[in-house]
C-alpha cells in the first residue's frame, strides 16, 4: 500500500491559503471542523489519525483549483509515473451496476450477480468518473455510497432502506438520513417510474416527523 506523502496536512493547509476555513467549507461542501481534522491529520474528538478518502480530495480539489491527480498522488492513493501499468479499467457498463461502494482504497461496485473490488489507484481519472455516475443516474447516498437510483425497485422510508427487488427480499443499502430527506421525493417518484406506476403522495402534518406517505396506482 502506497504511503501518504509526509506533511500532507501541512499541504492542505498551504493549499487553502488565505481562504478561511469557512469559506473553504462552503467551497468544499465539507465541514469547516473536518478540513482543520485534515489539516492536522488526526481527528480532534478521538486524537486519532484521518485519511482523506477520495472523494473528499476531489471536493478539495475542486474548492483550492488545485489538480486532483496530483491530489491523490500525494495522498497516497496514485503511484507517480506508474498509472499505466497497474491499471485495472472498470469494463463494466455503468448501467448494469446497482450501487458503489468506495473504501479509503478500493472501490467495490455490485451487480445483480455479484460484485468486484479494484484497487483505487487504477481509477485513472477518478474526477471524471464521479461524473459518469451522475450522468449515469447514480446518486451519492451516504458520504461513499453511490446508487443507481434506476435499479430501486422498493423504498422503504421508515427504515431508510433501498432494495433492487420488488418484494424487498434481496440485496438492499441502507442511506444517510441526510440524503434521505434531500432525496425522499426523487425516489418514490424513481421506484414509480422504473415499475410502470402512477406516484401520488401528501405530507402528514399530523406527525412530528412530518412523513411522507405515498401511495401506488397500477397505470390503466
């Protein structure tokens, strides 16, 4: 496993520059409280050591106009001067894949007959694959989970839970609470959709939570 280049945090710090870490964590979407974790590389609450995964490289990446390659490299992620011969391509198609797990060093993606696990440094352009996924109707459900929402055949709210069969017996991933409320709507109306369903749904004042209660009708 490749190392982290040392001062790493140091690097962020230097990166960021005048910018306040407020303004980098409106740039960044991430916490301000996280990106100084980051720069300290240690977790203020526990004393213990962090890692940027990638994806929130790419968020820094993106907020300093700093490159991403370059990024990863230093994280540790990418070997300089050898991507080529350790490249292991996502052949794939994006569609046929249900959801995406991302680890600090490995991607997993999995499909209806199973799943493969590829290394992260074989992800050349990691930047734009996370686009392909939004192109490709993944949603980013937790902060390294992508699904793709065209799959889903069930939605079960209360738990938070997506499943890929229609009985909800099969594989299934659990959400974000978080995302759950950002995308609650988005997916009653994907699940009805993809199941050939007219969606209809009104707001429950009548709870502290404000649920969402949703109905099905079988189109004529």
């Amino acid at each position: 496993m490749m190392k982290q280049f040392e001062g790493f945090g140091k690097f962020l710090e230097s990166l960021r520059g005048k910018m306040s870490l407020r303004e980098a964590a409106n740039k960044s979407g991430l916490s301000h409280a996280y990106i100084r974790d980051l720069e300290l590389e240690r977790n203020r609450s526990t004393n213990e050591k962090i890692k940027p995964s990638p994806v929130t490289l790419k968020k820094l990446s993106d907020a300093y106009k700093f490159s991403y390659t370059d990024l990863m490299e230093k994280a540790g992620y990418l070997e300089k001067g050898n991507q080529d011969s350790q490249s292991t391509p996502l052949t794939l198609p994006l569609a046929d894949i249900l959801f995406i797990e991302l680890g600090s060093t490995e991607m997993t993606y999995h499909t209806r007959i199973g799943n493969r696990t590829i290394p992260m440094q074989s992800l050349l352009d990691f930047s734009h694959f996370l686009d392909q996924l939004e192109d490709q109707g993944f949603k980013k459900m937790d902060t390294d989970l992508f699904v793709n929402l065209s799959h889903v055949k069930k939605y079960d709210a209360q738990a938070g839970k997506l499943y890929f069969d229609p009985l909800g017996v099969s594989l299934s991933v659990t959400i974000a609470a978080l995302r759950q409320k950002k995308y609650h709507d988005l997916i009653l109306r994907s699940v009805a959709y993809h199941a050939g369903n007219d969606l209809e749904f009104h707001w429950d004042t009548n709870t502290t939570k404000g649920s969402l209660l949703s109905s099905l009708q079988r189109q004529n």
